[in-house]
C-alpha cells in the first residue's frame, strides 16, 4: 500500500487536467453560471421580503380597539336613550356599533363598521342592547352570531 509522491503527483496532475478540459468547455461552464446566478437572485428576492424582521409575536386578542389604544369608555345609551341619541352624533365607545340607518351591528374593527361615518354610529355594550334596540349580526363580521 505504499505509494510513493511521484504517484501521487500523477493522480493530481490527472485530476487537474481533467478538471480543467471541464472547465474549458464552455456550455457547461455557462449553464453552472446561470444556475448560480438563478439561485442567487432567489435568495436575494426572499431576503428582501422578510425586511430584516426576524420573528413574529403572537398576542392575545384585544376585546375592543380602544382599549389597545388607552382610551377610556363611556356609557352606552341604553334602548330609550337610543332613540333621544338618534339625531345627534354619538361620542359612546362600545363593543358593537351600528348605523343609525342600518340594520346590522357589527364589531368596531369589521369592514362594515368603518364604513360607518362618525356621527352616524351608534354603540353598543353588549349584543342583547344590540337585538333590543332591532339590530341583527352583520353577516360579513367573522365571530358574531
């Protein structure tokens, strides 16, 4: 099992010349180029859609919008001062809101509760308030019955 150096001199020099008749030859020298160049450019399209955020953190749900942002609750007009309140805006932060000309309540962060302009909302505490006062669930609010 001895080899001596010369030996192993003959099989590199075999190697490299065969290494380099690879490389000489130009197809596939091109195609390993388009290849690196393709995965490169996807690494790159990926990278750039992370934005360097790193990890994402799960919070538990909020039971209302306002209270993520402080804000301190008022009262709700209950049934009878729901009809006093209908021709003035309403300045009351609730759970549910709806629209003095509508017929469906929603949750304030649902897309038909944006809809919904400032002075014609009208605020619920709780969702009999809501069926009392003849509103039903809006169909388009995940979570609502």
């Amino acid at each position: 099992m001895a080899t001596s150096i010369q030996e192993i001199g003959r099989k590199c020099k075999t190697f490299f010349r065969a290494s380099v008749a690879l490389v000489e030859r130009k197809d596939i020298f091109t195609m390993l180029l388009v290849i690196l160049v393709g995965v490169a450019s996807f690494g790159l399209g990926r990278l750039s859609v992370t934005d360097g955020k790193g990890t994402v953190e799960v919070l538990p749900p909020l039971s209302t919008p306002s209270e993520a942002l402080g804000a301190q609750q008022t009262s709700v007009p209950t049934t009878s001062a729901l009809s006093a309140s209908v021709g003035s805006a309403t300045t009351a932060a609730g759970k549910f809101v709806a629209s003095k000309s509508g017929t469906k309540y929603h949750y304030p962060w649902c897309s038909g509760a944006k809809r919904i302009k400032d002075e014609n909302k009208v605020w619920f505490n709780t969702v009999e308030e809501a069926r009392a006062a003849g509103y039903t669930p809006a169909a388009n609010c995940p979570g609502l019955d």
